[in-house]
C-alpha cells in the first residue's frame, strides 16, 4: 500500500512541474517578438523575419528550400508563370531604348525626358518596405518623377502589391540578391546563385526581369566581377541614412553636393528616410533636375555593359 502511494505521489509531482515548466515556458515565448520584422535598426541586409511561433525564419511567402533541392526545382514554377510576361515587358523596354530624339524622347508613363536638362537617379536599396516605399511612390508620382529600387529577392513576396504598384507606374525595379550576402566573401557559384535567385524572386511576385544589381554594401573582387552578368550600379552620393536615422542629415547630404548626373544611395527600410525624401524630390524639381531611372539615365549617357561598373552618369 506505501508502495502504490509513493507512486501516486511521485506522479503528482511530476505533473505539477511539467505544468510550471510548460507556463513558464509559454510566459518565455510570449514575451519573444512574433509576426514582425528585427533587427532593422542595425544597418542595411541585417533585418529578419520573426514568425508567429517566434522563430527566425524567411518572410511570409518565401517557400523554403530543402537540403540540395535545386534552384530550378523550387522556382520552375513561378518561372513559367512570370516567364512570358517577363518576356514581354523586356521587349517593350528594348524597343523604347531604341526611340531616341535629340530633343528628348517619350517615356513609357506618358513623360518626356529631355537628354539636355540636368537629371538625378534617386535609388532606393534593401527594400521592399510598404510603409515606406509608398510614401516615396506618393511623392514621385506628385512631381512627375521615378525613382530606382534596388530590392532583396527574400522581402519581395511579403510586399507583392508594393512591388507590382513600382512596376505599374514605371520605377526601375533593381536587383540587390536574394539574401543581401556581401558578395566578395563567397565563391563564383554562390554568386551566381544570389544574383539569379534575387532576379527570379522579383520576376515571379511583378514580372519584372531586372537590368541592373547593386552589390550588398558595394563590396567586390575579381570573383565578383567575374560572376555578376550585368550592369553593376554604385553610387557618387552616399547619404549614409542608414547610420544617421536623421531626416535632415539626408536631405542636407543629397541638397548640399547634388550635381547632374548623381545616383543618390538611400535605403528603403527607415521612415527617416522617407521623410527625407518627401523634401528632397520637390526640391530637385525646384531646381529643375529631371528624377529618372538608372536605366533612363544611362540610356542618354553612354549606355550600360554587362559586368562594368558605375558610380555616376555626369555628362
């Protein structure tokens, strides 16, 4: 008889501590961010997706991929949807790229760009970010402008309307790889895969295939070089937003040594950043500075090649 008590006894206690371990663990996990972004704070490419069961993983409607599954395998599919849009949309933009005037030319949004009054490319970097990059769209469209995204391919299914408003009002969607990995630390293969992957990303959430990258941090080698298959944009303005989170230091940054020809680096993950850029477009403007894409401005500045650098277009 003291022998079945002592057993009953010690299942009971066990029980309870299974119970307060359970609560406490819960109370832990209730206290974890879940269903959020963090670590935006701490630089460009350094923020993470927290999903509902607090575990750090890729953002909502990024399938991930298997030990060894292949790239083809696990976007075939999105390929063949977005393929003949894609297909489509890149011969609209060669044909437009071939319909030059000395006094300026047409551009697909119904603007005419004129090659001889000063221009500015306003880039925008690791987004997709909506709480930003539509107050950046709103501003733009107000002022007849376009800007450039340079967009990290694992963001872009969490802001698929975002991204196909860019692509409907005629901004330049840029590729910033898939992971936002500095690419000088990684092998010619691996390179390879960030570059595609990041443009397969883009092109299965709005159809876009697109024409240039901008390199994680700027960061390159003789392997990156080698390895990149387009159109690599730097930048001659480096606002530094992403260190400053402050409004004016960026529009002083950008108002302050403006010139024509300027690709102004910004980055989409800080509000700062967007209220900066509600000032800065209406005074370019003011100024008489023409905002377009990269692609438009290149087009009237020598053009672009696979595998070069660029860090302005001044005439």
């Amino acid at each position: 008889m003291r022998k079945i008590r002592k057993t009953w006894w010690a299942a009971v206690c066990g029980a309870v501590m299974l119970t307060v371990m359970s609560a406490g663990t819960a109370m832990a996990e209730d206290e974890s961010p879940k269903g959020q972004w963090i670590n935006m704070e701490k630089g460009p490419g350094v923020a993470q997706w927290v999903d509902e069961n607090g575990v750090v993983t890729d953002p909502p409607g990024v399938k991930q991929e298997e030990d060894g599954q292949s790239q083809e395998e696990t976007e075939g599919s999105q390929e063949a949807q977005a393929g003949e849009t894609a297909q489509e949309e890149t011969g609209t933009q060669e044909s437009q790229a071939d319909q030059t005037a000395n006094e300026g030319t047409q551009a697909a949004s119904g603007r005419v760009i004129d090659p001889s009054r000063p221009m500015v490319a306003l880039t925008f970097d690791d987004g997709p970010m909506a709480s930003v990059g539509n107050r950046i769209m709103d501003c733009l469209a107000q002022y007849g402008g376009k800007a450039t995204f340079y967009v990290v391919g694992n963001r872009c299914p969490g802001y698929a309307a975002e991204m196909q408003r860019m692509a409907a009002e005629g901004h330049e969607i840029g590729n910033h790889t898939y992971e936002h990995k500095y690419l000088h630390k990684l092998g010619a293969e691996q390179i390879q895969y960030q570059v595609n992957k990041g443009s397969e990303a883009i092109q299965a959430v709005c159809g876009v295939v697109p024409a240039t990258v901008r390199l994680p941090g700027g960061n390159k080698n003789a392997t990156v070089l080698a390895n990149v298959n387009a159109p690599m944009i730097m930048w001659s303005i480096d606002t530094l937003d992403w260190k400053t989170k402050n409004t004016q230091s960026t529009v002083d940054k950008v108002l302050g040594s403006v010139r024509d020809g300027d690709i102004v680096l910004m980055h989409e993950l800080y509000s700062q950043t967007g209220d900066a850029a509600l000032q800065i477009i209406p005074a370019l403007v003011e100024r008489g500075y023409q905002l377009v894409t990269v692609s438009e401005m290149a087009q009237y500045r020598g053009g672009l090649e696979n595998g070069k650098l660029y860090y302005s277009f001044r005439p």
